[in-house]
C-alpha cells in the first residue's frame, strides 16, 4: 500500500500506537513505516518520529519499505501535499523521483531536495548521480537518500508527463519555501 493512501488516516493515536509496538515486537517493517508515516502526516514532534524510526530500523530492518525516509524531515508532509497535486496523462517508461540533500554545513534550512526525471528506476538514477554518470552537482555531493513515497504516483510515466511534471513540480516546491534544485 503506498503511503500516499495513508491507511491509519482515521486511526485513533492510541490504534496507531498499539500498532506500532505490535510492528516492532513482530519485526513488521510496513506496518511500522505506515505507523511512523502517520505520526509524520499529523506533525508528531521530530524527536518521537526520530525515536520510532530508530526502533524500527533495530527490530525490522529487512522488512521497512524503501519509501520511508531513514530521517525526520520536518516538511515532509508538505511534499506529499505538493506532489500529489500532479497526475501523469499517459503511462510510459520515464520517472519522477526527489533526492534528500544535505546542507547541514551551509545553511539554515538543513535540507534540501533535488528533483529528477529519468528513464532508469529512481534507485539507479540516484547511485548514478553518486557516482558521478551524468551527476548533477548537488545530487552527487549533496544526497542523501531517495524520497520515493511522495512520487510513487509519478512512476511508469511518458516521457513528455516526467519533464513536464518535473519542471512544474521544482517550481511549485520552491514556491513553498523549500530549497530546491534540477527540475529542468
């Protein structure tokens, strides 16, 4: 289930606790990541988020799905809100895909985030960039991680879709106050 769908939405705090604890003593990595993902959406205080994650990642590492974020982000909610505006028209091959950055050294703001089209999975385009084959700079000194929750809807796009919504998508997460680079 993507986390987009956020299937705890209407869960009680209690419920989403409950289930929590019964994910970490199960080693349930996706249910845990839902759990965590929920506090998220409802702007639990970084530290709780920050705790959760590290119990998870102890109890159920092989399990947690690649679309949690391995650190508190504090507006990770907005992105999904941002990103979830945009609909592909056509099915195709190409992806939309958003790398974490690290400013921690340079700015107020610790974080950043780069947004990319490709052809290739997100996790290859992203250890490319890494690895420096056709790297945009701050995606190659800067990534962190992939966040693939907020573009899960983006993926399998046509190419014309992925530049566009790309581009469009830069422009609307900048609008909002975040830093960001690519999205050309």
């Amino acid at each position: 289930m993507a986390p987009a769908s956020r299937p705890l939405r209407l869960a009680p705090a209690k419920t989403v606790a409950a289930r929590f604890e019964a994910a970490i003593v199960a080693a349930d990595g996706v249910t845990g990541a839902h759990c965590i993902h929920e506090l998220w959406m409802r702007g639990e205080m970084a530290v709780h988020v920050e705790s959760s994650l590290e119990r998870l990642w102890r109890s159920a590492a092989a399990s947690i799905p690649d679309w949690l974020p391995m650190r508190h982000i504090e507006w990770l909610p907005l992105v999904y809100e941002v990103a979830g505006r945009f609909q592909a028209k056509r099915r195709g091959r190409f992806n939309v895909y958003l790398v974490l950055l690290d400013y921690r050294d340079s700015r107020e703001e610790p974080y950043g985030v780069y947004v990319g089209a490709t052809r290739y999975p997100p996790a290859d385009r992203f250890d490319q960039h890494k690895a420096g084959i056709r790297a945009a700079g701050s995606a190659m000194r800067r990534g962190l991680e992939l966040l693939t929750g907020p573009t899960a809807h983006l993926q399998g796009v046509s190419r014309a879709d992925a530049l566009d919504i790309e581009e469009r998508l830069a422009v609307a997460l900048d609008a909002e106050g975040l830093f960001v680079q690519g999205g050309h």
